[in-house]
C-alpha cells in the first residue's frame, strides 16, 4: 500500500504555490505532484478569504493507493 500527503498552497490570486508529497514511496510521492500540476494547468482556483479579502491557505489531501 502507497500513501502519501499532498500539500500545496493556493494563493491570493488564485494560483499554487509550494506543491509537495511526502510518504513511503519517492516514486509515488514524485507521481503524485507531476499529476496534481498537470490535472490544474490553466484552473485558477477560488482563495480562502479573511475580512473579505483574498488570503493564502495551505491544504492537505491525504492519498492512498493499492494494488491486488
């Protein structure tokens, strides 16, 4: 079983910054973040907002992958 924690930050206007996956597996790690860019190229997403003005937010997906 591969697991693995993607972490990235979206920034205030959108965008991401500081894509990173640390687990058990470097491949699967490395993977991980090649398919997490390629799946948001040309996506802007929608930041966090404090006060109503756009902020920087850091978020986590916890992934896990097994083969039978």
């Amino acid at each position: 079983m591969y697991k693995t924690n993607l972490s990235y930050t979206v920034t205030e206007d959108g965008s991401l910054a500081d894509i990173k996956a640390s687990g058990n597996n470097e491949l699967f790690n490395n993977e991980t973040v090649s398919s997490f860019k390629r799946a948001n190229e040309n996506i802007t997403w929608k930041p966090a907002e404090k006060d109503g003005k756009p902020v920087r937010y850091r978020m986590r997906i916890p992934l896990t992958m097994s083969f039978e």
